[in-house]
C-alpha cells in the first residue's frame, strides 16, 4: 500500500472570527461555505500530513512550541515546496513529534507577540 499524505482543510471565516475545524476535502468548496460566508471570507489552512507529540493534526498556520520552549508557526514554502516553520525548521515524520500545538495564528496571534 502507498503511503499518501490525506489531503483536508480547515477554514478560518476573516468576517466571523469563526474556525471551522470539519476535514474539509477540495472537491468543491464552494458546497463548504453555503450558509457560512462568501469564499472571499474564508482563509484556508491545508493539513501537513503530521501529528504533534499529543497526537495533534498540525495545519498551515499552528503554533508550535519545541522541547526547547522555542514557539513558531506552520506556513507553506512555496519555492521549496515543503511545510516548514518559521525560525525552527522544515517540518518532517521524524521531528513533528518534537513539538506542540499551542494555538493558532487567527484564534491565538498574542503567542507570536502579535494582536
């Protein structure tokens, strides 16, 4: 058997404040968001395949705190194309059990310094 990273979504609501944690999958997105906002509105965080130390599916825009109490966020490197976080390191199967999702970057921006 192949070994595929499930590919799903979560969806932040920019209007609303609202996160929707459902596993959203891409076959047609627009059916998603009937009764819950225009597209326009939605910021989509896509799942990196990984699992925290708890056990945690870790998506586009967590914020993870290492062993050594170092916290960053989860983003999409485009040029390289590889999840990774900022100031820490490319996300990987070896190391995602190092950290711990500890918030998010729409829901909890105060854990990066920011409001």
């Amino acid at each position: 058997m192949e070994n595929s990273r499930q590919i799903k979504f979560r969806a932040w609501n920019k209007e609303t404040n609202v996160m929707y944690l459902d596993s959203f999958n891409m076959i047609n997105p627009y059916e998603i968001i009937i009764g819950f906002g225009d597209i326009k509105d939605f910021i989509w965080m896509q799942y990196t395949g990984l699992k925290d130390k708890n056990g945690k599916e870790i998506y586009e825009g967590d914020i993870l705190k290492d062993f050594s109490n170092r916290i960053s966020n989860v983003h999409w490197d485009e040029y390289d194309a590889k999840f990774e976080t900022y100031e820490l390191e490319r996300l990987t199967s070896s190391n995602a059990l190092e950290y711990e999702i500890i918030g998010n970057l729409y829901e909890n921006p105060q854990l990066l310094g920011e409001e």
